[in-house]
C-alpha cells in the first residue's frame, strides 16, 4: 500500500491511498457492507453509480456466515462480491462492543458467542488477521479491546494494556505472512481455522498484499491517547504498521468531547500514513474530524438512517415519512445528481416508504450514499483550493 500527501489545508490533509486493487482519494468515506454488502445495493451500484472506491466489511460477520473459508475459495471478497475496489476488514473488536453481552475479554483475545446460534468463537490477535488473510482485503484491521464511555481509569488502562500487546502479536503476524509463501499460509490457516480442506484456488485475481491498521484507544483523556499511541508506535521494528486508526470513539461521549479528543491526538500521529477515525459519523462528525486531520471515515448511519426515512440534503435533513411529502413533485435535493434525484420525485419516495416496498430501501440508500460520497469530493476540492476553512465554517451553519 501507498500513501501518498499532496497537500494540507491548515490541518484538513488532501491524499491518496493506492492498494493492490486500486486507489482512493482522501479524506474518503467508506460504505460500510457490514457481511460484504452494503445493504439494498450492489457492486454495480457501489462502483458504477455511486463510484466508490473502497468499501468496508466485517471480519466477525464474515467469518461466521458465510465463512471466510467460503470466501475464500472464491478467491476473496472481490471475486465473491464482484466489487473491484478496496476493501477494509474491520477486525471484529467494534461487535465486541456492541454484542458485549455476548462476548468475555481476557488478555489472550475476545470469546464470542454467536448471535447467530450461540456457538463459542474464540477470537486473538493472530485469527483475527489470518481471517482477514483469507478475506483478501486490502487493510486489515488489527483486533482491539474498545470500551464504552464513560469509563473507569481501571478500565481504560486495561484496554490500553491489550490494545498495545494484540498490535505488537499482529506486527509479528505481519512478519510471518511475509515470510511464508502463499500456499504454505492459505493452507495452513484454513485447517488451523475451521479444520477443513482447502482446495487450491490460486489463481490471476489472488493479489496478497496484508496491509495493516493499528487502532488507538484511550477513551478522551489525552494522556492516555497519548500512551496509547506512543505504544503502539514502540513495537514497530522492521515492520510498521500501514495507517492509523482511531477508534472508541462516537460510542456514547458528547460530540465536543470527540472533537476534542481528535484535535489533541492527530498532531502528535505520523503524517506520512493514513489517520482513519472509525464509525463516524454525521456529516457534520465528517467536516469536523476533517478540520482536526482526520482522512478516513466509515459509518452505517447513511444507509440506516435512508433505510429508516432520513434523506440528507445540501440543506440539511428531511423525513421523507413526513405528511408533507405526499404530493411533493420535488425531487429529495434539488442540487443533487444520484440516480434517485434524477428521476423520482419525493412523493414518489414517500410512497414507497409508506407501501413497505424494497425499493425505496435502494432509492434512499443511493442517495444517502452520493450524498456522502459528493460531501467528501466537495471537501477535497475545497482542500485543494485552499478554501477549506470557509467551506467548512458556511457547512457548520446548515448541520449544526
């Protein structure tokens, strides 16, 4: 992987990230396709009307259904999605946080209890990546212990403690994938992992290249952000970790605190790497973390929220529910140019809302997504034109 920093304006960074299955421009939002779809939609939808270039899947999701050694034998999540932009696995530590009820911690990884059908999945530092490792994605995020806010200094320095150690077992994972030839790896893990044969598939489209993200916890105390990271940067050696990610965050904290904890901890991160802060956000939490440094950004809020009757606009919010809707010959946003926009009007929309039809889940998922992904383009371009501030404080006025 690459990244390479073209320009800054203040602290919001204009980039690029190039991995073994194309390239993307930062700051960048990724769709999230929690179980390797992004819900409602396609990868035609994904790559030729909304032109994303790098989506998110889950490691925990994936691994239990359909099984990573499924994916696998596809020849990993492109071929088996037919997606053939970037992926990032998110390691499985957020569904710890989440599923909490259902999972128990302990210094050597996190044991799950399926929410499927209540098997036991024990998952550590090195699992966590070999599945990745079988997924093929482009980053792979390195397990972490995250907690909910607020929280006890007892607890934090415990995730603290495990965060630093599951990141230096992963760089030693790193090391031993580089080290190993793909057979002898594919192999090896898929017995060790699920106790199956794996059946040689190598072919053309198998493009190994494990890039990994670790993740800084520290909840919003600054000091311990700070430890956190310093931590993590000490188990480098020969091998370093390919970005950064900021996680714990959006996790029941004020928004003001978030902001606050982003602005203290991205100067003291290394610029030449990618910063990723995880699942956030409103497009607000997005101008605001890209004002703070911030290049990466995921969150299921733009299909849940579409999913659910909330449209955003280039004038805020609307509820597409709304009584007001129904004889509405507008379209959801007027200056916008998604698929929905273009052809439908609100009262259309609201009609398929109110039918239960499937097809106001993809409508209003398109253009929640263009939404978002338009929002990031306007922000480079305004990155790179040095007008990043007054975008940014004109952006405050309409979301705030």
């Amino acid at each position: 992987m690459k990244f390479d920093l073209y320009s800054s304006d203040n602290f919001a960074r204009l980039g690029k990230v190039t991995t073994a299955n194309g390239e993307f421009n930062t700051p960048c939002f990724m769709p999230v396709g929690t179980q390797a779809c992004v819900k409602a939609l396609d990868a035609n939808d994904m790559q030729n009307t909304l032109g994303a270039k790098i989506i998110l899947a889950n490691t925990y999701h994936t691994y239990l259904r359909p099984g990573a050694n499924i994916i696998a034998n596809f020849g990993g999540l492109h071929n088996f999605t037919k997606y053939k932009g970037s992926f990032l696995t998110d390691s499985g530590g957020f569904q710890a946080f989440s599923l909490s009820k259902n999972t128990k911690h302990s210094d050597e990884g996190i044991m799950f209890k399926s929410h499927i059908d209540g098997s036991i999945h024990n998952f550590t530092p090195a699992s966590v990546l070999k599945t990745q490792y079988l997924l093929n994605s482009d980053i792979c995020m390195v397990l972490d212990d995250l907690c909910a806010l607020p929280a006890s200094d007892e607890r934090i320095k415990a995730s603290l403690k495990r965060t630093i150690y599951w990141a230096k077992l992963s760089l030693e994972m790193k090391k031993e994938f580089k080290n190993n030839d793909e057979e002898t790896l594919l192999k090896r893990y898929s017995k060790e992992l699920y106790k199956l044969e794996f059946n040689k598939l190598y072919d053309e489209e198998l493009k190994r290249e494990q890039n990994i993200f670790a993740i800084i916890q520290g909840g919003t105390n600054k000091t311990y952000r700070k430890e956190c990271l310093e931590g993590i940067l000490e188990c480098e050696n020969e091998h370093s970790f390919d970005g950064l990610a900021i996680g714990g965050l959006s996790v029941g904290e004020p928004n003001e605190l978030m902001y606050e904890t982003v602005e203290n901890l991205t100067p003291l991160m290394p610029t030449n790497r990618p910063r990723y802060l995880m699942g956030v956000g409103t497009p607000l939490d997005l101008v605001e973390n890209v004002a703070r440094g911030v290049d990466m950004f995921d969150c299921v809020m733009p299909t849940r929220n579409a999913r659910n009757g909330t449209l955003f606009t280039s004038f805020g919010k609307i509820n597409i529910k709304a009584s007001s809707m129904k004889l509405d010959k507008n379209p959801i946003d007027s200056n916008c140019s998604c698929y929905a926009c273009k052809n439908f009007s609100r009262a259309y929309i609201h009609h398929l809302f109110k039918a239960g039809e499937i097809t106001f889940f993809r409508l209003a998922s398109l253009h929640n997504l263009h939404y978002y992904l338009n929002l990031m383009q306007e922000i480079r371009t305004n990155i790179a034109n040095k007008t990043f501030d007054n975008f940014y404080k004109n952006f405050k006025e309409i979301y705030k």
